[in-house]
C-alpha cells in the first residue's frame, strides 16, 4: 500500500469546451483551450521542472524553472503562464533550457541550507527534486554570500512550524491562503532579496489571522512549513483515502502512516467536495484517536453511582441483551429504544435502526439529527418531495447571489466556505441573514451586500417579507412556476405572502430590520442570475423550523432557482453524516430511502428482508423518548456515538429522564457526558479505525477506510451486530460493504450504491439508481422528485419563548471553528488552543448596563437553569442578544435551553431562548454539583488481575 | 498693453532658482510700475540656460539665461520688456541651434503655452486631436494611431496601435486606461516635462485613447519624486472636469510610492490596485486583462501625449519622420557628464555620435567622452566606437543596446565601467520586487561576484560566472528588471574589459 | 406525558394547517399526528380531549377526535 499518488499539473484544469492540438517533444496532445503549456505537457506526460507552479493554484510564474521554448516565438517563455495555442510546437528540453534551469537552480541552492540528510522533508522535497531533475552539479556563488540560512523558526503554532530558511519565496503558501483559503493571513514582506513570508504584520503565526486550514503547509514545496508530526516522526511511506468525520463537507483526506502510525492528514485534490482543502479540524485536530482517555474495554455497573468495572465483551454485551429483554418483559416491546448519531457511517447506523426495528421489535429509533436538520428533511420533502440539498457544493461556482441564513460557514463548513468566498471575490453577491455580524458579513475581498440582523425567531417573518416583495413587485419568475410547480398551491402562496402583515415594513419593525433592506435584498436575489441558498442551524433548530425551511424552498421556486447548477436549496449539515443517518431510516417514522413505516408495501419488503414483524406505528422521537421514561413507560435506550446530555436543550430535564431508565447503553469514544448517568459503556472505534461509508451535505456518499486497526477491538458495526445476536435477532454479515449492498437492495435510491462503484468513481450523490449510475449532482433538473413544486404557505408564529422584565436577553447558540459540536473530540487536540472555554457574547450597551467587562465572570439564567462562563464584549452580536457556543461540558449550555421545539418534527428551539445575564463570581450550583457528579461517575474500578 | 514675460515653473527650472528670478521680477515690475504681467511656463528643455526667462516682443519671443536673481535689476535697466540686449541675452528662442536642430510634435508647446491654461492650450492647437477622431469614430482612431507607427515610449517600443486594438477587440463592459508616468529611469524628465509644461496634451491624450478602445476611465500614475507634476495634473484635470472638456471620461491621479518596478506595466497595475508593486506574469496582457481584471490600455505618458498631434496633423505626417521601422519623433533626454544637457526632440535617425558630441557638446568636464548608457539604468553602456549607431529601436537592438525612454547619460573617462557593473546589479537588487529568482536572488549574487572580480578573486571563472548570471537573467527573468540588467553588465565586460582585470587596492573594493 | 407540552405541541400543529388553504385543517392534523406522533402519545392527547380537552385549539379538537385512539376511547366509553 504505497503512499497514493496525486500527480500536480502545475496549473488548474481550464474549464473551456473547445479543444486545442499542440505538440510537446514530439507528443501530439490535445487540451481544453485556455489550458497551460506546463499542463498540456503533463497531460502528455511530460513535467516540465516547476517549484512556484501547483495545480490548486493560478499560474504565477515566478520561479522560472518551467521555462520552455516554442517554434516560431522569441525568448522562453514559462509553461505555467503560456496557454496553448493550435498547432503550436513546444520543446521543453534544450540545451539552452537545461543551461537556463541550471543556473536558476544554482540561485536557489545559493541560499538554502545543506541539511538535505537531516531536513524533515528528505524524500518529499520539491526543491530536492527538481535539483535532481535539473542535474545541478556545483553552487559556483558559494555560500558565504548573503543568505537567509539564520532566519529564526517560528514554531507558534501547534500543529506546524515555519522555517524560513529554508523559504524558496515561491509565494505558494500566500496564495494558497489568497486563493484556496481566502483569509489573507500571510503575505511576503520586504523586497527582492529581502522578500520573505510573513503571518500578518510580521506576527507569529498563532497571533495572526491564520486559520490553520493547513493550505500553505499543503503548499509549501519545501521544509519550511512542515506538520509537526512529519518532523517528529520522519516522512509517511504509504496512504489510505478516507472520508472526514468532523462536519457536513464530507473532505476526502489522504491518511499518511509510517507502519501502522497515523502521520498526517493531507487533503484529497480528488476529493469531490474539497478539492484539495481542508479545515484545522479535519486538516489537524485527529489526535484524540490516541488521547489517553480514550476506553478501549467494555464497562458495566449496576447504578449510576457505582464505579465502573471492567468487564469481556461477552459480559457486556451479555448484559445489555439480558437488560433489554427483562425489561420488555416487563415493560412492554416499546419501552426501550435507540439513538443512532449522525457521526457513525451509513451501515453502523442502518444496523443500529434495524436492531431496533426488527430486534427490539418497535420503531423507537431517533438520531440526532432530530436536534439539527429534521426539518430540513420535513420541509424539502413536503415542497420538493426529496428530503435532502439539491445542489453539489461545486454549484456554487456557478451562483451569481448567495443567500447564508442561518449558517456561519467559516467557522462550521469552513471548506464549503472558502469555495463561496472565492465564488463571492469573482463577483458573486451575498445577502447575509443572521442576528450576529458572522465573519462573511466583512472579510478579506468579500462584503455582504445586504445584512439582515434579525432577531432570533423572526426567520420566517423575515422570508415572508422577501416573498412578498418578489409577488408584489412582480419579480417571479412566472415561466418556471408555470411549468414545474403547483400552480393553484402557488396561487394561494402568492395571494398569503402579499398580505400586508407580511410586507417588508410590517415585518421590519419586529425583526429589527430596516424595511429597505429587505426589499433590497428580495430585488437582487430575484434579478441578480443564479440564485442560491444555503443555510443551517439557525434556520431548523426553531419553533417554526420547518415553515422556515419551507419559506425559503417557496422562495428558491418562485424565483425559479431549482434544478441547475448555481442554484438550489442548499442545507448545511453540521456534522459529517447528518444526511446519511436520516437516509439510513434513523427516524422513528420511516425506513430507509424516507419511506414511512406505515406504507404496508414498503413494510413488507422490510418484514421479507429482515425476516421479522416490523411496527407501523412511528416511535419515539429523542424528546419523547425522555418525556416517557419521566413517564416510567421508555426504560432501555442504546445509544450509538452520542452526547445526548450535552447536546440535547435543556439539561435538567434529560439528566432527569437519563436517571429515570433502567438501562442506559453508551457506545462512544470516551465517558461522555451520558455515560455519567449509563449502566453499560461499549467503547467505539474513530473513523480511523472503520470501513464504512458517510453521505454529506452534497449526498454525496463518501468512502471512509480503515487506516488502522479498531484499538477496542471491535468494529462498531460489530457491537451491534452482538447485541442483536445476544437478544436472539441475528443479522449476518462479514464486511460493512455487505451492509451496503442490502441498503442498496431495500432503497430506490441507493439501488447503484455499492462499494465497488464508490472506490471506481470516488463517490456518488443518491439518487443513485438505473436512471443515475454515477448520481444525481443536481436534484430536481427537469421535474421535482414529487412531480409538482409544492408553495406551501407558511405563516409566522412567533415563538412561546419570549423575553421579558425577568428575562430581557436573547440567547442563541453556535459553534466556533475550532471546536466541533459537543467538542468530544476537539477539546482532546491541540485545538483548545484557540477556544478553552465557552463564552457569552455581550453587546456593549448590554454589557454596560450590568456592569460587566470583557472577561468577567456572567450568569446567565433562563427559565430551565442557569450557567457561569466569561463575557466576551462585542457588537458582532445586537443589544439585546447575547451568543453562546456548547462545545464546553464544563459550561453545558443547554442548561439554560428550553425544551420548545419545533411544530412538525420536535427539533429543539436552541435559537432562541430568553435569559438574564448577571455579573457573577464564579460557576452556578449546577455546574458544581454536575462537576461533582461527573467525576464521580467516571470512577473506573481496577480489576482484580491488575 | 501688458507684456508677457515667461518664466519656467518647471521644477528643474526651479531647481537653479526659477522661482527666485520670477520673484524679482514681480518685486521690480511692481517697484517700476510697469505693465508687465509674469507667466509661469514649462521649460523648453535647455537645461544648462535656466532660468531661462522670455519676454514677449513685437519681434516675438526674447530669450535670457540663465538669469539668476540678482540679474533682474540689471535686466529691467537694460530693457528686457522690449528685448533689448544684455550679456545674457539670447535672442529668439527658436533661433538657438539646440532648439533650431529640434522636431517639436510631442513637445511642441512645451514651454511655450501657460501650462494651466486651457484657452493657452487651445489657442495652441489643444483639443484639435480630440475633434478629429471623434470624426474619424472609435475604429478610425485607432486606425490613425496604428498607421502613424508610434511605439510605446516608455522603452519597449510595442506599436501603440496594436495595443489599442487588442483592447478596443476584447469584449468587456468595463476597460481601463492607464498613463505610465512612473518616470524613474537614470537620467530621464520627458514625462515630467510634460506634466508640467503641458498637462492637457496628456488628458487629451487619455481622453482620445478611451474614446477610440471603449474606456470610460483613465488613471495616471505619476511617481511620488514628482510633487510638482502631480500638483500639475490634478489642476489641469480639475479644470479640464469642470471646461467639460472630459466629456464623461474619468480621470484620476494615482501616486506611487518609491519603487522603480512599479514603472513595469504589471507591478503599476497591481499598485493601483492597492497591493505591493510586483509584476504579474504576461499572458494575460493588460490589453485582454488588466487593471482590475478588465481590458487596460497601460501606455508611457509620452505616447499618450503624442496622439493628440498626431490625430490634429494626420498620420502620414507623423509617419514621415523617422527612419525604419521607428517613425515619428523621439524626445531624448541628455543628461549625466553632458556640456549641453536637456531634452531634444528628434525624429529618429540621428547618430548616438552627433547626439552626444554635436547636440551635447561632448562633456561638460571637458574630458573625453568614454561611455554612454542610453535607456537608463538598465541600458547598455555604449563606446565612442559604437557612436554610428543611429538612433532606432532597431539599430539599438542590434549592437545589444536599447532605446528605452530615450535617456542618454554621457560619462568622461574617468568612469570605472567595473563599478558601474556592480552598480546595475546593485540596482537590481534594490529595485527587485523580489518576485521571480533570477532578478530576486542573481542580482545579489552578480553583485558579490562582481565584488570578487574586483578583488582579484579567481577573475576568469568569476567573469565566466557573470557572463552565465546574465544568460539566465536574460532569459529568465519575469519582467525586464532583471531582464534588461545583462546590457549595463555585459556592455561594460564586453567594451571595457580592462576595467575588469585592473589591479585594485583593496580599499576601493568596498 | 406531560399533557401541557402535548397539548401545546398538538396546538402548533393545528396553527400551521389552518393556515393552510384548500384543504381541511383538521384532516391534514389528524394526519400529521398519525404520521409523526408515537401512539402512547395519541392516546394521552385523546384522553385528554375525551376529558374535556382543556387548551386545545378548535381544529386540533376536531382532528385529536378523528384519531383512531380517540375513536376507540369513544367506543369504549
């Protein structure tokens, strides 16, 4: 298994349709027009020596090295530079080339340290090998002339260092942040010889802008910016493609290993959502794979309060299928249940809602998707007739206006963001519709043309608004509505959304948005070409989640951006398989493929397959889940790679419901927060350590491989393929692929899935069937799935949680970049670094009226409970709303969330909820007595052996 | 009736004490109470006469210089109202075989016409230009500029008219024209000249160039080191905006900010973009895509200066100058150890010879002239031998030299040409963007290379080391900084060896 | 369960499909509920309408009474 190749064509593919025939050394070869000499040649076969030229970046020219020579033209010019033209001659070695390369690379050698033999990058050097390739001989200049050879290291950040002596100057990195990044955190400082990289103002890296994306390291053709872990570790020598696990981008990365130890993580150029990208979370943040706390043996305990005991696997398992039989004796078959996460893979999911289907007998299998996207699924399936994005990220190269509500890309879909950053730098404009000044509002070469800083809850208000400027000012696009939507569905939409109440100047004043600016941003989506819409959390996790994403489906057709690239309904997933856990059949109410569990049609070829009886009643969803074992009704639940407790609103009441159970089964990385209150830990296995498959954002159905063995020594899939079998339901199967085929067997639209075809082409959108063999880019081209568009009107309904004397603030909550969700594995990485704790943003006027200063301790109380974090004072937040992240189990935001949620799918209200802030000294008798409780009961009682 | 009497506001002019003659003058003219009003002019380029102050007299224009302040008295006793003689009394201008031997087209005004004065400029034939290609139509005026054959004066030479179709062709909303007045070659003032002298043939000309490629915008970027011509500029396209004379076309100043690269097409558009001066690679051209990603027009300021005679006079005039396939006229700039500096404007074809030794009158320290370096720092350093060399783009390119923008710097023979090697390479190197390796890193090391020969430091290999340098600066570089470096280094090893193999003390290595 | 968050749950389901026109309020409810509600709560919200229904909505009355734990309770009483 050698490290996977990925060749470098120097320049980027030139997108143009027309083709041009050259020749390069003799070779006929035909290319794209527009396409560089230096990729033409590559093309043939033929690399031209490059260190400046990389494909994930313009040409620029400026080492000189690529020089070639062409019939008929004077001088040499670059190859990275020169198109093609027809009928053009190159010759890329001559004499005088050779002579020309030479003496550049004599230069370069000039100013560069001898250490090759001890240098990190010996073996992965670009200026090694193109030294070789140019046959330099001697340095006749010597090396006591001017050099940069003691130019001190910076070694500030934590996952990689930055030599400059051993900088070639070629400007990769700078561009790479410019171009592939769009934060502009570096640029060369000085001039000629003197030029070098610099972080910002001459600043360390860690106090610069920079990211750490990793794109400059990925850049660098040198040493000089170089993984840490390669230094510590020595150059990787062979690489596994897999699939990252942190949020719904889905980055394909190479896993780099030097035997069986994890080197690096390196971006996939063929990775189709990423192209080569990454964020500092998938890019470096994998260290938890090996953190010490991670539990590698079973754990089992009578009560809560009990130390844990190590036990085989045979016991616990053994014990959780004894526990989940007695108390459906004695409970009744619906009394216990599953929770399937959304950060598992396509087949451990399917398994854990078939073990509860067909094993447990009843259909009380929920996911966490619940507390993020349902709606999105209730919502697009209601107007599309398809629950899931309609667009492939690389849609948005093609999208003229850009709609983010809800989203704060760059710090949750920080590659996703980058990709719409450079679409916004091309010219693209952006309406941004968010209580808080998110970083798009204004970065580096992008600014918002509109920013709605709504209040929280007013989303659909504020969509209705913008529908009804488009109806009324006669801006639809009546030809598309015509020909692929319900017309009197329309007719009725369009006759609700001219009301007044919905006017710009009605809503306005209650969203806390200048009416004009509505009515200018309606204008420009509606005129401005393409069209696209993108959003997440801060759209579903509301009382009116589902109307709101109906809103914005209503807008998305009657402006007629559906069904082409540059357009669509575009659901942010905020973690890695959101989409796939909801296409597995993870909800209570339907199987795989959205089909609901009381279509006796659909249930039959289920019951045949599984060869059970299955329910056609729906489930629990998570919250009912809860509210009955309060009820003494729901006992048992095995949950699968979730936090519920930290992660769920409104703590109390799920500590309360977890303690209420007789049997809590916890399969997971680490004592999550759950397991404080579980009866029997199954420790998991990292994505590192599976086979499997994730589905983003894109539905793209991504490979995840094994790059090392499971360290608890059971892969998750089979765990629960244990249980079933202790509990007497036996599912066979001898490969995750085996668990594709049968999802692809029972689901019309996984029917092309298999893993075959996912490691030919790389992955594949669903649907993925006869009609698509390789998928389905983009949904809804030529007909909505369900055949007509579907307006639906969506009235606004202001939310039970209001503010008041007692509780003037509004709270609503997001994640931060370096963090992901409740930070299980973030927080084990160097990624606390940049954000240690959760803090509360504060507008300065409210700070001021409570006397609180930037990094003072705060109290915040709702009418659920209270916590204690550190003020932040900003106006990236409105007076009158103050911001929170729940990555921290030490601050456990959701104490103060409410258990409101959303009408049509129980989906948490963690958007808004009415709070107090007051100056406090200290955290709240909460978070002591959880603290307390937690540590406690993550006590482990050594074996007798040990 | 009030007489006239100009008085160069030129900077050079200012330089020697222009504005401390006007001020006598004004203080005698008003101490005399005589009818007698002060103009402040450009300078006619007689550099060695300033101030050289006229008079306006029923004979024409009278001639003094240079005067010094203390003259005034002497002068206004002597009659200078009625250009009467005085010993430093030169008669008529035109008459002065500096100017007499002269072609005037681009700097026919030129210390003529009142420089802020719009009315002045027309009286002169301003605005002529811009009426007949609004007749001629966009297609037509590009036509006239290409049949003119004017070549970008700013060095490279490229046929103008080519330019301007290549823009007018591509398709684009929005285009761009840029006036190069980056002015920063050793020994070179035409751009600044006419800044000062003569500032609506430059807007006129941006004006004429946007209307013929469908450009609706223009920006002038004028290097900081020029206070007085930008000062110049914005009044003239503040009144020009406000005559309505612009019809529409946006013009702006933009300053640059001390680097020579920035006179490179590329690095000036990246300036005006607001980012560090660092040239861009070629393709794109400017012309298909340029200031801001848009079809530009990026000329010298001489050029631009130049299209407006030639659209009021006609192309075949302009054509008929010349010699080769370098028509019109070349305003070239004589500067260094030269007894007659200043600027001459001549069509092209004259001997770099008759040039330095007839126009110049040879040095100015009376020594023999032993080189001359013609097209700025980075041309090369020709011999007396090579003084048949007509002046032509094309007879310059053939013995290794270059045109450029037309500076010749004369140097007598006490030049080490060995220091002067050194010195281009040092030049580089300062002025190096930094951005390709060849000009980034090999300057620095010709530099200490050449260092080493002047030390004695194995001299043969060192000279062939420097002579293999220049081959990959030559070829490798990405713009013509590093590019047209070899000319000053190889011209010198190549005419002037000796100077390379002398026995040195050490303490002139330093 | 917690008949108070039932009864609110139930009552913006019934906000939502009132709104809605064209079709009847009642039926699109009762049909949400079949679809999405898990029957012990069906019947906790049927039982409490067969008490009197305290809080509940006009149409979502009208609907929690077509369900088919409503008819049973009916059939039962």
């Amino acid at each position: 298994m050698p490290l996977v190749p990925e060749l470098d064509y120097g320049t980027p593919a030139s997108p143009s349709a027309e083709a041009v025939g050259l020749t390069v050394d003799g070779n006929r070869v035909t290319v794209p027009a527009g396409s560089s000499i230096m990729r033409a040649a590559m093309t043939a076969g033929i690399q031209v020596p490059k260190l400046c030229a990389t494909d994930s970046l313009a040409a620029f020219g400026s080492c000189r090295l690529c020089l070639v020579e062409i019939a008929g033209r004077p001088g040499t010019p670059a190859s990275c530079t020169t198109p093609v033209a027809e009928g053009m001659v190159v010759s890329t070695q001559t004499e005088r080339l050779k002579r020309l390369r030479r003496g550049v690379m004599e230069l370069y050698i000039s100013d560069h340290p001898l250490d090759c033999l001890t240098c990190a990058a010996n073996g992965d050097c670009e200026l090694q090998d193109m030294a070789g390739a140019v046959g330099l001989r001697e340095v006749r200049y010597g090396y006591k002339g001017e050099n940069h050879l003691d130019a001190a290291k910076d070694e500030s950040n934590p996952y990689f260092t930055f030599d400059p002596s051993k900088c070639i100057v070629c400007s990769r990195c700078v561009r790479a942040c410019e171009e592939v990044q769009g934060t502009f955190a570096l640029t060369i400082q000085g001039r000629g010889f003197d030029s070098a990289v610099s972080a910002g103002m001459a600043e360390k890296f860690i106090d610069s802008e920079c990211v750490s994306c990793g794109a400059c390291v990925q850049a660098c053709p040198t040493a000089t910016l170089m993984e840490k872990t390669v230094i510590e570790t020595g150059v990787p020598e062979h690489s596994v493609v897999t699939t990252c696990a942190y949020c719904g981008v889905g980055c394909n990365f190479k896993a780099e290993m030097r035997g069986d130890e994890l080197v690096r993580m390196v971006p996939s150029k063929e990775g189709k959502a990423n192209h080569g990208h990454s964020c500092v979370k998938g890019r470096f943040a994998w260290g938890y794979a090996n953190h010490r706390e991670r539990i590698l043996k079973p754990l089992v305990r009578e009560r809560i309060d009990q130390p844990w005991r190590e036990v085989s696997w045979d016991e616990a398992i053994g014990r959780v299928a004894s526990e989940f039989k007695r108390l459906q004796e004695k409970h009744g078959r619906r009394s216990i249940g599953g929770i399937t996460s959304s950060r598992c893979t396509n087949e451990e999911t399917y398994l854990v809602q078939k073990l509860v289907r067909a094993g447990f007998g009843n259909n009380n299998i929920d996911t966490c998707a619940r507390v993020c996207h349902s709606p999105t699924g209730y919502g697009l399936k209601s107007t599309f007739g398809a629950s899931a994005g309609t667009q492939d990220f690389d849609s948005v190269e093609h999208a003229d206006v850009v709609i983010v509500i809800g989203a704060n890309p760059t710090d949750a879909h920080p590659v996703f963001a980058s990709r719409l950053k450079k679409r916004l730098r091309q010219g693209a404009k952006l309406i941004v519709i968010d209580p808080r000044r998110i970083d798009l509002v204004r970065t580096p070469h992008v600014e918002a043309a509109f920013h709605l800083a709504l209040r929280p809850g007013t989303n659909a208000a504020i969509l209705n608004a913008l529908a009804h400027t488009i109806v009324t000012e006669g801006l639809v696009n009546q030809a598309f509505v015509r020909e692929r939507c319900d017309l009197q569905a329309f007719e009725y939409w369009a006759a609700f959304v001219s009301e007044s109440q919905n006017s710009p100047e009605t809503v306005g004043p209650l969203a806390g948005v200048p009416p004009e600016a509505i009515r200018g941003a309606a204008r420009l989506f509606a005129t401005g070409g393409n069209g696209a819409i993108y959003y997440g959390l801060g759209v579903t996790e509301h009382s009116q989640g589902s109307t709101a994403v109906m809103a914005i489906a209503n807008l998305a057709m009657a402006t007629g951006n559906i069904g082409r690239p540059g357009v669509g309904v575009n659901p942010l997933r905020g973690q890695n398989n959101v989409q796939g856990s909801c296409d597995m059949g993870s909800f209570p109410h339907e199987f795989s493929g959205y089909r609901h569990v009381s279509d006796d049609g659909v249930r039959s070829t289920f019951e045949a397959s599984w060869g059970r009886p299955l329910d056609a009643e729906p489930g629990l969803r998570i919250g009912n889940m809860f509210d009955a074992a309060l009820d003494g009704s729901f006992k048992g639940l095995y949950v699968q790679g979730e936090d519920i407790l930290q992660s769920d609103p409104n703590t109390h009441h799920v500590a309360a419901a977890l303690a209420a159970m007789e049997c809590v089964v916890v399969q997971d990385l680490f004592l999550n927060e759950t397991s404080t209150y579980a009866h029997v830990f199954l420790p998991g296995s990292t994505f590192l350590e599976k086979d499997g498959t994730f589905t983003n954002a894109e539905r793209r159905i991504n490979r995840v491989r094994r790059v090392m063995a499971p360290r608890n020594g059971m892969a998750d899939w089979e765990i629960t393929l244990a249980i079933a079998h202790a509990m007497g339901f036996d599912m066979s199967y001898g490969h995750p692929s085996e668990v594709m085929d049968e999802i692809a067997r029972l689901t019309p639209t996984f029917a092309g899935v298999s893993y075959e075809l996912l490691d030919r082409v790389g992955s594949v959108q669903w649907p993925c069937n006869a009609q698509a063999p390789v998928g389905t880019p983009v949904m809804h081209a030529d007909a909505f799935l369900r055949g007509k568009g579907n307006f639906i009107i969506t009235e606004y309904v202001p939310t039970d949680e209001k503010v008041g004397p007692r509780f003037p603030l509004l709270l609503t909550t997001g994640r931060i970049l370096s963090q992901y969700n409740v930070g299980a594995q973030t927080r084990r990485t160097a990624n606390v670094i940049w954000h240690d704790a959760d803090v509360l943003e504060i507008h300065p006027h409210d700070a001021e009226q409570r006397g609180v200063r930037d990094g003072d301790w705060i109290r915040l109380d709702s009418r659920t409970g209270a916590t204690t974090l550190r003020a932040r004072v900003t106006e990236r937040v409105a007076p009158g709303v103050v911001y929170t992240t729940f990555h921290h189990p030490e601050t456990q935001a959701n104490v103060v969330t409410s258990d409101y949620s959303d009408w049509a799918t129980n989906c948490p209200e963690y958007k808004v909820t009415a709070v107090q802030a007051t100056p406090s000294n200290g955290p709240s008798d909460w978070q002591r007595d959880y603290g307390e409780h937690a540590r406690a009961s993550r006590r482990i009682e050594k074996t007798a052996a040990e | 009736m009030t007489t006239r009497i100009l008085v160069p506001g030129d900077a050079a002019a200012r330089a020697v004490g222009a504005d401390r003659v006007a001020a006598a003058l004004q203080a005698g003219i008003e101490r005399r109470g005589l009818a007698a009003a002060i103009v402040r002019t450009g300078s006619r380029g007689l550099f060695w006469l300033e101030p050289m102050v006229e008079v306006e007299t029923a004979d024409g224009r009278i001639a003094y210089g240079p005067v010094a302040a203390a003259d005034v008295a002497g002068l206004l006793d002597a009659g200078l109202l009625e250009g009467k003689p005085h010993a430093l009394r030169l008669g008529r201008p035109e008459e002065i075989p500096f100017l007499k031997r002269q072609t005037r087209v681009t700097f026919a005004r030129c210390g003529i016409v009142d420089p802020q004065s719009l009315d002045d400029y027309r009286a002169h034939g301003g605005y002529r230009g811009l009426a007949r290609a609004r007749e001629l139509g966009p297609a037509g005026t590009v036509a006239e500029v290409t049949a003119s054959g004017l070549r970008g004066r700013g060095g490279a030479g490229f046929p103008a008219g080519v330019k301007w179709q290549t823009a007018a062709d591509t398709p684009a909303g929005t285009k761009y024209i840029v006036c190069n007045a980056d002015e920063g070659d050793s020994g070179t003032y035409a751009d600044r000249m006419l800044m000062e002298g003569d500032p609506f043939a430059v807007i006129e000309g941006m004006t004429i160039a946007g209307y013929a490629v469908g450009a609706a915008m223009g920006y002038l970027y004028i290097r900081s080191e020029y206070p007085d011509a930008i000062l110049a500029m914005e009044r003239a396209i503040a009144t020009a905006r406000h005559a309505g004379v612009l019809d529409g076309f946006g013009l702006e100043v933009r300053v640059g900010a001390g680097a020579y690269v920035c006179g490179e097409e590329t690095a000036l558009l990246e300036s005006i973009e607001g980012r560090r001066g660092q040239v861009r690679a070629k393709p794109p051209l400017p012309a298909h895509r340029g200031l801001f990603g848009r079809p530009t027009v990026v000329n010298n300021l001489v050029t631009l200066a130049t299209v407006p005679a030639i659209l009021a006079d006609g192309a075949a005039a302009y054509a008929a100058l010349g010699t080769g396939r370098s028509r019109g006229t070349m305003p070239i700039q004589l500067a260094g150890n030269v007894r007659h500096g200043g600027l001459f404007e001549a069509p092209f074809g004259l001997t770099l010879g008759k040039l330095v030794e007839t126009v110049g009158g040879g040095t100015a320290s009376g020594r023999p002239v032993r080189a001359v370096q013609v097209g700025g720092p980075l041309g090369a350093y020709f011999p007396p031998a090579l003084f048949d060399t007509p002046f032509d783009y094309e007879a310059f390119a053939a013995r290794d030299g270059l045109v450029g923008h037309g500076g010749v710097v004369v140097f007598d023979d006490t030049v080490d040409m060995a220091h002067q090697a050194r010195f281009a390479l040092e030049f580089c190197g300062i002025e190096s963007c930094g951005k390709c390796t060849p000009c980034r890193i090999g300057a620095v090391r010709g530099k200490e290379t050449v260092d080493r020969i002047l030390a004695g430091e194995n001299r043969d290999a060192n000279l062939a080391l420097i002579e293999d340098l220049c081959q990959t600066l030559r070829d490798g570089s990405l713009c013509a900084l590093g590019g047209f470096t070899p000319f000053p280094v190889m011209s010198a090893i190549r005419h002037f060896p000796e100077d390379f193999r002398r026995r040195r003390l050490p303490a002139t290595v330093a | 369960m917690e008949i108070a968050k039932l009864v609110r749950m139930a009552n913006q389901i019934g906000r939502f499909f009132a709104a809605q026109r064209g079709r009847d309020p009642a039926a699109a409810i009762a049909d949400h509920l079949n679809k999405f509600w898990e029957p012990r709560m069906r019947a906790e919200i049927a039982t409490h309408l067969a008490g009197g229904g305290a809080g509940l909505d006009g149409p979502v009355r009208d609907a929690v009474g077509r369900l088919r734990e409503a008819q049973l309770l009916s059939v039962r009483v």
